[in-house]
C-alpha cells in the first residue's frame, strides 16, 4: 500500500549516495540520487563525467513508520532524515517530487540539454531535461554551456548547474 508514502530527503555521508539508494531499493523503497553526465572541457576538446546534481543526500519515497525509520537508520552511510529538529522529518511538496523525479532521469544519469544560438546569440534549448525548467533557470554560461536552476528542496533554495549541448546553425 503506497497511500501514505511520501517523499523524503536523507542526508548521506559523501560518496556514498548510490550505496545508501542500491540498500533502500533492495528493500523496495522507491529511492533516487539525480545524476548527470555533465560536459567537461579538457584540452580543448568537450567530454563527458558523471556528476551527483545533489551530493550527500538521496531522495526517497516511503510511509514514515518507526519500522521504517529505524530500517533507513540501519543502512551504512545514513546520517540522518533532512528535517527542522530531527524528530519529524520533511517531506518535499507535490512540485519538489516531481523536479527530483525528472531529475533522476528513472534512475539513469541525465544526458545534456540539446540548444541552439539564435541568430541573436540567446540559447534556445530543443531538447532535453533543462526544457522542464526553463522559467527557473536564473543563469546560462554559454562557455562552460552550464544553465544553472533554481529549486527548492524542502523549501529551501538550491541551485543546480545542468549542461547543455550547444548545436551549430
């Protein structure tokens, strides 16, 4: 019965966010760690390397018993539930659930946004994940063709750099 699960946010040790997930979906829990094969300029030339968009922490959906909490406690490189005091976690809203969602990319690593300059050298995203954040997108480097985001998490403010593949005309 999936009617009381909600999604939460765990806070994991560094590095240890796709350990921390494997455990939780062997135990059945829907749990995500958004990724990106972020494009990388290395002498001279444009390559990819896979990047964690939020490190230390792994999105989960789950009801929020005591059996439940003290199973996610159990799982090496758990530090703790993301809420205000610790004792009642919070959980992300409708919106925040669905931005991780697309995010995790169904648990494989996002591929860079498809753009193109306009004649007028302005950005125009064709395909990919950055097209479902266009109005929360606050900054575009066109040379390190990096478009950073704006969301919440919890209600808190995070910003998250998303690469682009920049086309030719």
């Amino acid at each position: 019965n999936r009617g009381d699960a909600m999604w939460y946010v765990l806070q994991v040790k560094s590095g240890k966010e796709e350990a921390v997930a494997s455990c939780l979906t062997d135990k059945k829990v829907l749990a995500y760690v958004p990724r990106e094969n972020r494009l990388i300029r290395k002498n001279g030339s444009w390559g990819q390397k896979e990047y964690t968009l939020f490190p230390g922490y792994v999105f989960l959906n789950l009801d929020y018993t005591a059996e439940n909490y003290y199973m996610v406690k159990a799982i090496p490189g758990v530090v703790r539930f993301l809420g205000p005091d610790g004792l009642q976690p919070s959980t992300l809203t409708y919106l925040e659930a669905e931005w991780i969602k697309m995010l995790a990319g169904g648990g494989k690593p996002l591929e860079p946004t498809t753009a193109q300059l306009t004649p007028e050298g302005e950005v125009r995203l064709t395909e990919g994940v950055l097209r479902n954040f266009v109005s929360r997108i606050v900054k575009i480097d066109k040379h390190s063709r990096r478009a950073t985001v704006e969301l919440t998490v919890c209600g808190e403010k995070k910003t998250i750099p998303l690469s682009f593949n920049l086309l030719s005309e």
